[in-house]
C-alpha cells in the first residue's frame, strides 16, 4: 500500500515539475511590442463644398507600437477615413522617441 501511494506522490511532484517549467518557459518568450513615439498632422479636406468642422487639421504626438508602426517612415501619408463631405489623412512629421 506504501509503495503504492509513494508512486503516486511522485508522480504528482512530476507533474507539477513539468506545469511550472512549461510556465516559466511560456513566460519568457514573452517580448512586449516594439513602440515609437511619433509626431503626426491629421488633415482634413473638405469635399464637394460640405461644412464639416470635424474635417480640421491638427498636429499629435502618438504612441504607435506592434503592426501600426508598418505606415511610421518621415514624410508617409496614410488614408484614415473617407466620406462624402470630408477625406482625413494622417502624415507622419517625425519620429519623437
């Protein structure tokens, strides 16, 4: 009966050898995204003569990290959104930090 309960012992302290291994190994693989701070203009134009005071320009500094710095290059324009009154670009000025 001993020996019985011995294995099983042992094998539970396997167990839980293999689980926190395979934890600490999943763990470490961990590599948070990549980041950059940019400076970005957010223009507006105005189309078919529409009054949209949403279609305004502005100057930010954003964060982008991961698959959104794919667009981040000095000088690179991107599409944001498009309607009928106005068409809203992004362009990236400079890279901050």
């Amino acid at each position: 009966m001993e020996t019985l309960l011995n294995k099983i012992i042992a094998i539970t302290k396997v167990s839980i050898a293999v689980i926190l291994l395979l934890t600490i190994s999943g763990c470490s693989k961990y590599n948070p995204p990549e980041c950059e701070k940019w400076e970005v203009v957010d223009d507006g134009q105005v189309i078919n003569g529409c009054i949209d005071f949403g279609c305004l320009g502005r100057t930010y500094q954003l964060l982008f990290c991961g698959d959104a710095l794919k667009d981040a290059k000095a000088g690179n324009t991107i599409t944001l959104s498009e309607d009928q009154c106005c068409r809203k670009t992004r362009t990236f000025v400079r890279f901050i930090e």
